[in-house]
C-alpha cells in the first residue's frame, strides 16, 4: 500500500492523453456504431482534468475549441480562488476516494484463491501468471467488494517489481452499478494493463470493457469500450 501512494504521489507530476473508443454491436456481434474522444489529461493541484481535444479522430472546430479553452480557464479559476479550508477539504476527499479504493484492493487476497499457472514474458519483462477463483465464505463489506465474489480472473505479475502488468477478468453473474440504474451481464469481460514510464511510475496502457448491458429497465446495450494511454509527460507542478 506505501508503494500503491508513492505510486499515485509520482503519478500527479505527469501529463497524457487518453483515447477512449466505444462500440456498439448488433445480436450478430459485429460493430454496427463506432466513436472516439481524444483528451489531454492534467493533474491540476492534484485534482485530474480532462480537456477534449478530438473527437473521431479529427481536431475540435475552433468553436469547441473555445468552449474547451473556456472550461479549463473556469476549473483553473474556481481552485485560485479556494481558500485553505476549501482546499483542504477537497484534497481530504480526493484522499478519501483513494483510500476507499485500496480498501478494495486489501480486500482481493481475502475474496479470492489464486493459483500459479505459468510463466510468460509481458513487453520483454518476465511474469508470474496467477489465476484467481473466488474464495468460499468471502464477506464482502461495501458495495464495490460485493462484486468481487461475481468475478474470476487472470493476473501477470512481473517478477523483478512484483507490481501486476496485465490483468484479466470475466463476470460469472449480473453486477449492477447505481442503485441499479446499470447492469452488466454474466460473461463480461475486462482487460488492464500496466507500463512503467520514465523507471519511475506505473501508468495505464490499455483498458477494455467488452459488456452485455442494461441501462436503467429500458436499453440494452452490446459493445466494447476500450482506452488507450499515450503520450505521458512530466511536468514541474510549480510551473504548471
């Protein structure tokens, strides 16, 4: 968990870009609908800002250029003008939503029974692959760890840092998000993946949800949503 924090503490000196891909699949599973949003992404103050910059591929017209433009000067604008007790507030949340994060995180050795399968090489660095299974008698206590039992997975751990580079999971029954305004199906499936930038910090490379999903009692939605993390850069948090 102290490398988890260091990890998030070298994460804020950093600036990417995020491509975030959604498809829609008809019964047949073919992409029947395709669409992208490009964002720079910025911690401001060590709060994380997100700034369209293209959408299908194609650079914003000049108009939501402005709007874009217009937002980010209004985010930089309302946190100059926190006072210390607003600013401390904000940034005791944010701790807080971390934390409630690694308290799942804490949790995953409890929910599940992990298993050494083999060895593979992960962009040329060895690792343990490790399957999970859930573990009997597991009792969740909050809603983000009433899931786990619903999960099994796979997970390749590199051998030299110990930290996982590669991660995959599939839902074995329906998990619901929102007071069940959401629901995703049985099958679904998530892959994550991990890549060290400049030595120092694991960042993001890859993220995709391929899901069989109900919003709300109305749609029903079949397609994939995949993120690709690129362009990482780091920055002095002064000048920026």
């Amino acid at each position: 968990l102290k490398a988890s924090e260091q990890n998030w503490k070298l994460s804020e000196n950093y600036t990417w870009r995020e491509t975030r891909f959604f498809r829609q699949k008809d019964k047949q599973g073919k992409v029947k609908e395709q669409e992208s949003k490009t964002y720079d992404v910025t911690m401001i103050d060590g709060k994380e800002y997100e700034r369209l910059i293209m959408e299908d591929g194609e650079p914003l017209s000049p108009e939501k250029e402005r709007k874009e433009q217009a937002k980010l000067d209004k985010e930089v604008a309302e946190l100059q003008r926190e006072n210390p007790s607003q600013r401390a507030r904000r940034l005791a949340k944010q701790k807080e939503e971390r934390e409630e994060q690694e308290r799942m995180f804490r949790a995953v050795p409890k929910a599940f029974r992990f298993q050494l399968v083999g060895e593979e090489t992960i962009d040329g660095r060895p690792a343990w692959l490790i399957a999970a299974a859930p573990r009997d008698g597991f009792k969740p206590f909050n809603r983000p760890t009433s899931w786990l039992p619903k999960m099994k997975g796979r997970l390749w751990i590199d051998k030299q840092s110990l930290i996982w580079l590669k991660a995959e999971v599939e839902t074995l029954d329906t998990i619901s998000f929102g007071l069940f305004l959401a629901r995703v199906g049985k099958g679904s499936t998530m892959q994550f993946e991990q890549q060290l930038v400049n030595g120092e910090v694991w960042m993001p490379r890859r993220t995709e949800v391929a899901f069989d999903a109900r919003l709300a009692i109305f749609k029903k939605l079949n397609g994939e949503a995949e993120i690709l993390f690129s362009d990482y850069k780091k920055f002095s948090s002064d000048s920026k």
